[in-house]
C-alpha cells in the first residue's frame, strides 16, 4: 500500500513480522497473559487512510498501555452499540479485500492459478455457509477443517502442488544462424512466460533483450553452430543463458563516448553491449574453449 513499485512479497519483511508475533505471544504465555496477534482490520483501516507510518503504531501501542492499566476504560470500549462496530468492520474490510484482489491479480492468471484461486476461496466460504462440513469431520481434522482461513490455505496450497506437475522450470530453445526468426522467439518466451504465470513486463523485458543480442553476435561473434537458448523460472527471477560458438560480445558498465560511438570501429557494439546490460539486472559473459555464454537475470 506504501510503496507504488511493489511487484511481489518482502520476504524479509513477512519473516521479521512473523517472528515478532510469535516471540509477543510466547512471552505473553509466560506472564499468563492473552495471546497476541496481528489486526487484519488495521491493514484495511491503514489502506483507507493511507497512514501505514511506524510512529502510528507506536502512538496505538502506549493507548493500548493505558487501557490496560485503566480497565474502566476499555469496559467503556465494549459497550460501543454493535451496528456502529459493524459498520467500522465492513469499512476496513472492503480495502482489505481489493488489497487482496490487486495482490492476487498481480501475477498472470492462467487456468491452473484461476482454478487455485477460486477453489480455495469456494472451499473456506463453504465452511463458514455450511458448519455441518466441520462437524462430520473426525475431531483430529476439525481444527483444520473448522477454520475456514486454515482450510482455503491448506486447498490453495495443494491444488498450487498438484497443478505444478508437467510444468517445466527450465525450458531451452536452438536458433540456426540461417534460420533466425525474431517471432519464433518471441512467441517462445511469450507461451512459456504464461504456462509460468510470469509477469508479462519481465517477460518482454528478456524478449527484447534475447532478440538484441543475438542480433548483435551474428556475423562477427557467432562463427557456426546454433544459439542455445535456456530460460529458467521462479517466483522470484527469471533467468536465461545463450551459449554459441565464438567469441563474448564486450558489456560494458559505463556508456562509451560519443566520440567513441562516432570514430571507433567498436563504438557500435560497445554501445549494444552496453544497452543489453542495461536492459537486464544482471549480466555476466564467459568464454571456455571458443564456445561463449552470456546469463541475463531479471528480478520477478
């Protein structure tokens, strides 16, 4: 909600969190006090009001101290009419829920992450709409079954499991120095980029940046065989590797001169090489026994 560049979970951050709620709890049970946890509501109620700073949380937390030494105040919290509770929990939850949405929505979905989605959001409602479900379960199986954030969690994750099975995380492609076809290369990546559920503006990204450099070694650089072509995929990055035989094409870190691009016979491929690593997050080149490979990494 803060950060207008976000493209997927801090994982770091949901660690920390993680870890903080449950050391808050597990001294909680040490000073025979209630459990702690998260607010889902405040994350609504921060959306809506679009304060998600930490000086916030620190004025809540000391009010919550004071509560708590003075229980005639809270008791006065408590008898605040249930309508007006209801109506501050259905505004917090309607941001929560198109907070959800974007984050779901963030990645493409195909039919396998649709059919994921929906099945688990069908199963939890089926839960709560029908509590003879959680009932007819033996009691080893009723914690699970009776919650129903626990068990849409638990369906999404086996159906995301199950629905994994055939997809390929690396996949390879050969160009022909005779038969060099920017389409097939394209629509190479475009098909596996959504049988992988990748982001199409990284996708593109490596597309172009695939299509460049083999049009930047031909001739010169690529001396025979075929340009081999690997793209791995997870959630986090998108890796691919070119292996050809020849000679490395130089990528430089800083952009050559004008003067450089204008007088020098290498200006122009100083240039390509310093506009293909530009174009990638990161890029490396080597070159063993006249054979050269280039890996190009994109963050997803």
């Amino acid at each position: 909600m803060n950060d207008a560049d976000w493209v997927r979970p801090d994982m770091q951050s949901a660690m920390r969190g993680v870890l903080a709620d449950g050391v808050s709890t597990a001294l909680a049970g040490v000073a025979g006090a209630v459990g702690t946890n998260t607010s889902t509501p405040s994350v609504g109620l921060a959306s809506a009001t679009g304060m998600a700073s930490r000086k916030v949380a620190f004025a809540v937390g000391t009010i919550f101290m004071l509560l708590g030494l003075l229980p005639k105040l809270a008791a006065m919290l408590a008898l605040v009419p249930r309508p007006v509770v209801v109506a501050a929990l259905l505004f917090a939850v309607s941001f929560l829920l198109i907070n959800g949405l974007q984050v779901i929505t963030s990645r493409l979905l195909d039919a396998r992450r649709t059919l994921t989605i929906g099945l688990a959001i069908v199963a939890g409602g089926a839960v709560d709409v029908f509590p003879v479900i959680a009932a007819s379960v033996p009691k080893a199986a009723s914690a699970v079954v009776g919650s129903s954030f626990v068990f849409a969690t638990l369906i999404a994750l086996a159906l995301n499991v199950l629905f994994r099975i055939g997809v390929k995380r690396t996949v390879s492609l050969k160009i022909e120095s005779e038969a060099i076809d920017p389409q097939k290369i394209e629509d190479f990546f475009k098909a596996q980029g959504a049988a992988w559920g990748a982001r199409p503006d990284v996708v593109n990204r490596a597309t172009f940046g695939v299509i460049q450099l083999v049009d930047a070694v031909r001739g010169e650089f690529w001396h025979r065989g075929a340009i081999e072509i690997e793209a791995s995929f997870d959630e986090f990055s998108l890796d691919v590797d070119l292996a050809y035989d020849g000679d490395v094409l130089e990528f430089p870190e800083q952009r050559p001169s004008n003067k450089e691009i204008r007088e020098s016979e290498d200006g122009a491929r100083l240039m390509a090489g310093f506009m293909l690593r530009k174009c990638a997050d990161r890029l490396r080149s080597k070159s063993k026994d006249a054979r050269a490979n280039v890996h190009m990494h994109y963050d997803h």
